[in-house]
C-alpha cells in the first residue's frame, strides 16, 4: 500500500512538471493538482471498498492526469477489458 502512494505520488510529480512546462500559468496548475487529488481520493476509496482497482505507477498517472473521469477509465479498463 505506501509502495502504491508512493508510485501516485511520483506519477503526480511527473505530471506536474509536464503541465508546468505546457501551461505557463499556474491556474492551470493548481487546477491540475486539484483534479489529480480527487481523482487519487476516488481511486483509494473504490480500492477500500473492495473494487479491487490497483493503485499502481499506471492507474495514478491516469487518475493524476485525468482525474475523475481517469477514475472511470481505470475502472473500465479493470472490468471490461481485464488489464490490471
């Protein structure tokens, strides 16, 4: 579990130096952050709640990048296609 929000933290580092580098401005940023931080809640609580949704390096880039709707997708691709 810490190696897991180790590996979403990192993802949202990486990502966060990605977007800084794109969106000079940093309300973008901060908009980033935010939809990276309740993309992470929603993805720990499907996890407590036994959905069985890894957080790996993969799923916590997805969801730090996409937030929410990255949630979906992961879970989509968890059940539909069975790749994690």
């Amino acid at each position: 579990m810490i190696g897991s929000i180790i590996a979403y933290i990192i993802a949202v580092a990486v990502v966060l130096l990605i977007a800084k580098v794109f969106f000079k401005g940093t309300s973008a940023v901060i908009g980033f952050l935010v939809n990276a931080a309740v993309g992470a809640v929603v993805l720990w609580v499907l996890d407590i709640i036994g959905l069985g949704v890894p957080i790996t390096w993969l799923t916590a880039a997805i969801v730090g990048f996409l937030g929410v709707p990255g949630v979906i997708i992961v879970v989509i691709l968890k059940y539909v296609f069975k790749l994690f």
